[in-house]
C-alpha cells in the first residue's frame, strides 16, 4: 500500500516490521520510488499498448521506478538503461510483480 506525503504530493511507500508493504502484482503506477518490478502484462487499450511495446514494455521486461512529478503524473521509469515518461493512466495498465528477478 502506499500514500502521497500531503507536503510533495511524491509518493512514498507505507512502512511495516518487514520493510516495505508488497504485493505480488501491481500496476506500475504503486512502484515506490526506486522498486523494480518485471511486467506480467500490459492491460491497456490497442494504441496505447503498441505504442507502450515500441518503447520496450513488453512481458519480462524489468522496470524501475526512477522519479515522479511532484502530483504523481507522470512517473518516470528506467527500461534497459532509459528514463521514460509514464502517464498514470497508462501505468495503471502495466502489471509488474514487485522486485521479481
């Protein structure tokens, strides 16, 4: 699970004993910052996937989430060595299992 800090708006993760919270799939928009996840499936409309895939968000990719603007949108991603701008509507559609190797 995670939450905006009220001052930044920048999302960060909720702390528990385990460190932080997981799940096995997500979307890519709940990446904390600097959690990497591998893409299960994108789940997005026809262009936005085909356009998505051209960039490399194709399954077994490994993402990481690099930075995010200060309202969350977009976020800012690393895919094989490339900062890419994700807009939350779209990352909402990329599933990734959390920290999978």
């Amino acid at each position: 699970m995670s939450h905006e800090s009220p001052k930044t708006g920048v999302q960060a993760c909720e702390q528990n004993d385990n460190g932080p919270s997981r799940q096995a799939v997500c979307p890519l928009c709940d990446l904390c910052l600097g959690e990497s996840g591998v893409i299960t499936r994108l789940s997005l409309q026809m262009s936005s996937a085909e356009l998505l895939e051209s960039f490399g968000f194709v399954q077994g990719a490994r993402v990481i989430a690099e930075q995010s603007a200060p309202q969350g949108d977009p976020k800012i991603c690393r895919l094989d060595g490339r900062l890419i701008a994700v807009r939350r509507q779209d990352a909402l559609g990329i599933l990734v299992v959390r920290g999978k190797e």
